[in-house]
C-alpha cells in the first residue's frame, strides 16, 4: 500500500492474536510457547485501550492516517463495504460489530490464561473488562424494532443500520445476549440473507444490495463457517446443518475447492452458486472453511489443563461416517470414529477423558475456577 512493503491497515487482527492464544492454550499449546508470547499479548491488550479505542467510548474503531490507507479496515476492507440500510456510506471513525466480538473473547482469552498461572488479580480484571463490553454492546448495537444487530457505529455513534452478515461473527464468540438470538438466527436464515449457497454479506432488502458485489451481498464461505460455528454455539443446530450443507454442495461445483466469495444470486434462480469474477482460489481461510464446519458439527473442543476432550456430534445422515486418524492432542495422537451423533476417541494420552457434551466456557470457568499453579 502507498509503494511500502508493509501495511498493517487491519483493526481485528490484534484482538484476534489474543483470542486466538486463549483458545490454543485449552487446546494444549506448549506452555512455554504460551509464556513467551505472554508480553506480545499483553502489549497487544494496550494497544486496544490507548488506540483501538482512541475516545475511551468502550468500543475499538478504526479509520485511517492518511488517504493512501484503507477507508475500511475490517475484514469487509472495500471501500464501500459498510453501509446504512438506505446504502449511504458510513463515515469513520467505525466501530464495527464483530470487531468487539474478537475483543470480547481476548479479554476472556487473557482471563483464562491469567487464572491458568494463578494470578487471580489479572483475571478479574479482564473478566470485569469483558462483561462490561458485553452489556454495552448489547446497548448500543441492538436494533430492537428490526430484530438484529447494527453492523458498526459510525463517527457520530449512530448505529449504522444495514443488515449485514457481520453480526453472524459475533455468535462464535459469545457476545450475543440470549434473549436477541433467537431473533437474529432467523434474520440470518431469512430469504433475504441466506442465498441457498450461503449467508449473504448484505441481506437483498438492503439500499446498496448486489448480489455480485465484494462484500454488499456476495457469499464468504469462511464468513459462513464462523456463523455456523456461532449458531451451533447458541443452540441453532439446523441452521447451522444448513449453511454447512450448502457450502459443502456448492464446493461440488468448484471441484471441491471453495473459492473466496462467489456471488449472491438466490439458488431458486441458478442451479449453481454464480462465480465472482477476482474472486480468489486458492484462499486461506476458503480452504479451511470445510474444515471448521466439519469441526463445528462435531462439537469438537478440548481442554488440556481441565484433562477432556469434549464432543457433541450432529453431522447430518448424508454426511457418511467420520473417521480421522493422527489427530493431535496433549502430546499424543488420537483417532475419532463418529456415526450421526454418535462418537468414539481412540489414543488419548493419559490424564484426558472423552466427555460428550459441551465444553465449559471461559466465561464461567474465569468465574468459577480456584487458581490452580501459582506464578
């Protein structure tokens, strides 16, 4: 960008580093890996407070220094990418909705690791950090006379009313209220949102709706793998059998690998998901996107320091059975067998249990747990 070798116009990239080495650090990661990213990650939780969050609102925007930089910097970075329900633009300073998710779960994720060595202190404070991120969000965010979440603030904090795939996000992570869900489930699997192929970015009723736009009504597939990994976490099963069905068919088409994005155009009117022109293949995170679906419907969630390995399967009859081998864990390797909801764990290292069900969440585990190595 502006002919530099380097641009770091990414405002989610920060809180995810933090939220990222929470999760990891359940899953096993070498504790002395862990302690030695320690600093980076609390650095990192500066940089939220004194400049994520330049005006102390609570909430992390972002725009940019100078007009060779990024307009967005999410990870819908086109520059019209956010946008009111009439399709005006919104101006920075932005706030977007799943960027607060990212920062919700580092706070947590610095929660966990802090009670994790015994400093209850930091833990606290973190977890005191997070829930007061979350009752704000749900404040400020929530569009009660349209049943879902505003997908930013803009720079006069009004909430900018589009109804966008971003709020899907926020499901992952936990910062959606119970009692908005249920609602917001269905805005996603509305006919205006979910194409048949897939979650749209933007829903069809939309001022500035094109189904074969960057991020106003094109389909993400890794966009849809954390909505579905969302849903599941709250409970919405079919709906989330739905979306990863639809990818998984629609990956039939692309001879197996799944693009970037393809175009939004409804399934009743095309018997194929539409490419997008640009649109890359391969990607990254369209490359793991069957991955993390897969991993979603089987409830697949271990915990090292709590000695389980949690697993609650609703892989679809259609699906087959699952058998994967040489699965990492604890420093061994495992084999899982799953039959509908049915599963089997082969080779866990001594100390772990299999465990059907969900894992605790970090949430109430900072909450509830005793310290237990001291620093």
């Amino acid at each position: 960008m502006g002919g530099k070798s380097a641009y770091y116009g990414s405002v989610d990239a920060t809180p995810l580093f933090v939220a990222l080495l929470g999760e990891v650090s359940r899953w096993g990661f070498a504790a002395e890996t862990i302690a030695a990213l320690l600093p980076h990650v609390d650095r990192a939780l500066e940089w939220i407070r004194n400049y994520g969050d330049k005006d102390g609102d609570g909430f992390v925007e972002y725009q940019r220094l100078n007009d060779r930089g990024l307009v967005n910097q999410g990870w819908k970075d086109s520059w019209d990418g956010i946008n009111f329900a009439d399709g005006t633009l919104a101006e920075p300073p932005i706030a977007l909705c799943e960027v607060q998710a990212y920062v919700y779960s580092a706070y947590l994720g610095r929660a966990w690791m802090a009670y994790d060595v015994g400093d209850a202190a930091l833990a606290a404070e973190f977890r005191d950090r997070a829930a007061r991120l979350k009752q704000q969000f749900n404040e400020q965010f929530w569009l009660p006379e349209r049943g879902y979440y505003a997908i930013a603030l803009d720079k006069d904090k009004r909430s900018v009313d589009a109804c966008a795939s971003n709020m899907g996000q926020c499901l992952l992570f936990g910062l959606i209220d119970e009692d908005k869900a249920q609602l917001m489930a269905e805005r996603l699997m509305s006919p205006e949102m979910f194409s048949g192929w897939g979650v749209r970015t933007l829903a069809t009723d939309m001022g500035a709706y094109n189904p074969a736009s960057y991020h106003n009504g094109s389909v993400w597939p890794h966009d849809n793998a954390i909505i579905a990994a969302g849903l599941m976490r709250y409970g919405f099963v079919e709906q989330a059998q739905r979306i990863s069905t639809a990818l998984l068919e629609a990956a039939e088409h692309t001879e197996g690998r799944l693009p970037g994005l393809f175009c939004g155009f409804s399934r009743e009117h095309f018997e194929e998901p539409v490419p997008y022109p640009t649109a890359c293949s391969p990607q990254a995170w369209a490359a793991t996107t069957p991955i993390q679906l897969v991993k979603s419907l089987m409830g697949y969630y271990p915990d090292v320091a709590l000695g389980g390995l949690w697993m609650d399967p609703a892989l679809l009859a259609s699906y087959g059975d699952l058998h994967i081998t040489n699965a990492p864990m604890a420093g061994g390797r495992i084999t899982i067998d799953i039959s509908g909801s049915d599963a089997t764990v082969h080779g866990l290292p001594q100390g772990m249990e299999f465990r059907h069900g969900t894992r605790p969440r970090a949430v109430d585990l900072v909450a509830q747990a005793k310290p237990r190595r001291k620093v």
